[in-house]
C-alpha cells in the first residue's frame, strides 16, 4: 500500500456542507473566528494582524504538509475552519476546528464525517489530535465518535481513532453524511 498524503481539494462536499481550501482572501473570516474570545478559548494565540494572517496563507499555499479548510454551508456561506495536518505515516491529526455561530444544526458531527472520510479517501488509516483541558464539550464528543485518550499532559489530552473507530463513526452517524463525502479536485 502507498503512504497517504495530504492533497489539496477543490472541494469535499457533504449532506450539508462542503470544505474549500482556505486562500489568502479568508483572512479576515478566519481571524472573526480565531480573535473571538469565546471561540478561542481553547485555541493557539494567534495575532488580530490580518497582514500576518495574509502572509501565512501565502506561505500554507506552497505547504502541502497540510490542508486547511474553509467550511461552507453549500451555498457558499463560510461558517468554520478546521486543518489537517502532522501526518505520522497512515495517521493524520486534524486541529483547528471552529464555527461561526451562522453554523446549521449539525454542523459538528457532519464535520468531523467529512474529515474522517475524506482522509480515508487519502489513504490514511488512523488519526491522532490533541484536546485541550477543560474543553469537555469537545473532549466528550470525540468520546462519542471512538476516540481513545492515549496521553496526557498539563494543558492537553491526546487522542487517537483506529480505522474501525473512524469506519464505526460513519456508520453510525450515516444520517449526518449518508452519501459520504464528495471529493472534487
């Protein structure tokens, strides 16, 4: 079998959402999210400079260790984010996750299905991510999904999916993303 590796989409649509690769033009969006103080609290400073955040999606362009998505409802209106990346061999971590409060009902399991399927698409097998403490809304819903806590630290909990955690997900969630994810490149 091949080693996975990350390719950029034109998009990975959803039962209600598509994933488009971030560009230079979703600076601002991106900063709304990432500066909001209740939305952020569980997130990596990042600076309120849109030029720096400019420059960094100029450079993540060229960067193929790593996708990072814009996440749309499927008319095109932008209302989370959320990253792929620090692949270690057939596994992927996936970070980054945030929406805006325009998001539809759902928005979290149907997102976290179109990751899983789409990386399956890639090739990957597993996955891996780290969690915040205190961010138990978030910790108990990758619970839910299969996830098993393999670390901890003094700010943070790690994570991991088996293929079976991540193929039991979809399953049984299928009502959240019954035709799977649609990849366009």
């Amino acid at each position: 079998m091949s080693t996975p590796h990350y390719v950029k989409p034109k998009a990975v649509r959803g039962h209600k959402l598509m994933f488009r690769d971030a560009t230079v033009d979703d600076a601002e969006f991106i900063l709304s999210l990432r500066t909001d103080a209740t939305k952020n609290r569980y997130l990596s400073t990042t600076s309120a400079d849109v030029q720096e955040q400019r420059d960094w999606l100029t450079r993540y362009a060229a960067d193929d260790s790593q996708i990072y998505f814009i996440i749309c409802t499927l008319d095109g209106n932008p209302v989370g984010t959320v990253r792929l990346y620090d692949q270690q061999g057939d596994s992927f971590c996936w970070g980054s996750w945030i929406k805006s409060d325009d998001a539809p009902s759902g928005f979290g399991v149907e997102s976290a299905l179109i990751i899983y399927d789409f990386a399956l698409q890639l090739g990957f097998q597993r996955s891996h991510f780290q969690v915040s403490k205190g961010n138990d809304g978030v910790i108990s819903f990758h619970l839910r999904f299969g996830a098993v806590q393999v670390a901890e630290f003094d700010t943070e909990y790690h994570y991991e999916m088996s293929n079976d955690a991540i193929r039991g997900a979809l399953a049984q969630y299928r009502k959240f993303l019954p035709d799977g994810a649609k990849v366009e490149f």
